[in-house]
C-alpha cells in the first residue's frame, strides 16, 4: 500500500465521484476519505451503496472546501495526504509515481501534477511554484501539520494559494511535477444554477479580497477599490447573463470584504450569499 492518504471534498458530488474516480477507489478503498459537505438527500446513499468499503466523514453543515478538507487532514496518519476535486481523473499508478517524485525533493511540503495541458512538459525536474493547483494536492504532513492546514476564514476560492504561500513563509518549497499529468474536468464537481454560480463568485471577491490583504498585497492591481469598480463595470457592460452574475457577485463579496464582513454569518457555520439566504438574489429560483 502507498503511505498515502487520499481526501476527498464532496457536495453533491456522487455522481461525479462515480463516473471519475471509480477505479481508484476500487483499487485503494482502504485509504480514502471523502468528507461530504452536507450534501443533497440521497447523494451520500449514493456513493455508500456503490462503495460499501469507503470511508465518509459527514457533515451537518457545508462548511466550505478548506473546513471540510481539514477535518479530514487532522486525521491522517500517513507520511503523505493527497486531496483531489472529485472530478478529477488519476489512477493508481499515476499517484505511486506522484509519490517517487515527491519524495526526491525533502525540502517541500506542497506538490501538485500537471492539472493542464499547456502544464504539462515531459521533464524530469520539478519546477518551484508561488502556488499550485488546489484541484490536485500532495501534502508531506510532517511540514503540514505545523502550518495548521487551510485557513477556516475562507468558505471558498483562494485557500489553496494562501497555504502555499504560508508554506513557502515557513522555508518550504511548493514544487509543480509537469511530467505527470492528471486531467480535471473543471465545473463538474457540483451542480449549477444562478444562486450557487452567486455564491461562489461572491466567495471568490470575498475570499481573494482576504488573500490579499491577509498578505499585505492589496495595493496597485490588487487594491480593493480598483477590484471593486472593475468588477462593477464589468457587471454593467457583459452582456450574457452568466456573466453579469458572475460579475455582479465578485462584486459584491469584494464590497463585504471592504464592510468588514466575514465568509460565514454570525453563527461561524453558515456561509454568506448561500442559495437560499436573503442576500443572494437569485434565492429560490
């Protein structure tokens, strides 16, 4: 077996698990986890009747990506912990070569595969990253543990950057191995509708916003103010209705930000602008 740990962060996602990663948890169900963020009636029952062996840490409240990958990380025991998008393709032998290479390299804590195409370079040399992929994360836990995993501020978007960036702080590189590649299947992950498209571009302004100050770089391209009246005009120009979403909700996680909101409502657990809060204005459609 690999002294390996595999995380996966669930909403709604049994389906996507099932048609992307069924051969890996098939092959290694002893050593993973998926932590299911609350998900929709069924969706758990799902995954238990098509893998009776997996673990699954349920939660009573979507609690976020990071939240929820750290209840799973302060568990493992393993030399290595990979947390992996379920839509994510990888098998087996892919994750024993991840792991040979990572361990070529003691001085990192942080490691990644090539998650794209235009990443991906047959080169045995790895290549030393500001940040990598949140999609696809191979973690040496012995240099994890001490940064304290994900920071639980964050309800979405950006929590991956800023723990490479607390990684590379603490003398750590965060290294990207190009010569593997695994594909993502980005959008797949969760289902989709004008209040959760809201909710997670409203995390993302909201989110990056914290990112930045968080590490003293909200001035020049990154100051608040010009990311807020950006996004305001972008929002008043596009002319598909996705993108006026998407925009108009940048925006507005971007001016809470700036109001001194946090990601979560006052009871720590309920993330701002979810579908079905007053503030998101495509609640309940």
């Amino acid at each position: 077996m690999l002294d390996l740990t595999i995380i996966i962060v669930s909403y709604n996602s049994a389906a996507v698990i099932i048609d992307c990663l069924s051969g890996l948890i098939e092959a290694l169900p002893h050593q993973i986890r998926v932590v299911d963020n609350a998900s929709r009636p069924g969706d758990v029952e799902l995954l238990e009747k098509r893998f009776p062996q997996l673990e699954i840490m349920r939660l009573d409240h979507n609690l976020g990506y990071g939240r929820a990958a750290n209840v799973a990380l302060n568990a493992v025991q393993s030399r290595y912990a990979l947390l992996i998008n379920p839509d994510i393709l990888v098998d087996a032998p892919r994750l024993a070569e991840l792991l040979q290479q990572a361990a070529s390299y003691p001085e990192a804590a942080i490691f990644g595969p090539a998650t794209s195409r235009k990443h991906r370079q047959i080169v045995e040399s790895a290549e030393e990253k500001e940040a990598i992929s949140g999609s696809c994360m191979l973690f040496d836990m012995e240099k994890l543990r001490p940064l304290g995993g994900f920071d639980e501020n964050i309800f979405l978007f950006s929590e991956e950057v800023d723990l490479c960036w607390r990684a590379r702080e603490a003398g750590h590189k965060v290294l990207l191995l190009p010569r593997i590649y695994v594909e993502h299947l980005a959008g797949r992950s969760s289902g989709s509708s004008d209040a959760v498209e809201y909710m997670k571009n409203w995390h993302f302004g909201w989110s990056r916003s914290y990112f930045y100050r968080k590490h003293s770089r909200d001035r020049g391209k990154h100051a608040l103010r010009r990311r807020f009246w950006l996004y305001s005009w972008k929002a008043l120009i596009a002319r598909r209705h996705y993108d006026k979403v998407k925009f108009r909700a940048i925006r507005d996680g971007i001016r809470a930000f700036q109001a001194g909101e946090a990601a979560f409502l006052a009871d720590g657990r309920t993330p701002q602008a979810s579908p079905d809060s007053p503030e998101n204005p495509y609640a309940g459609s």
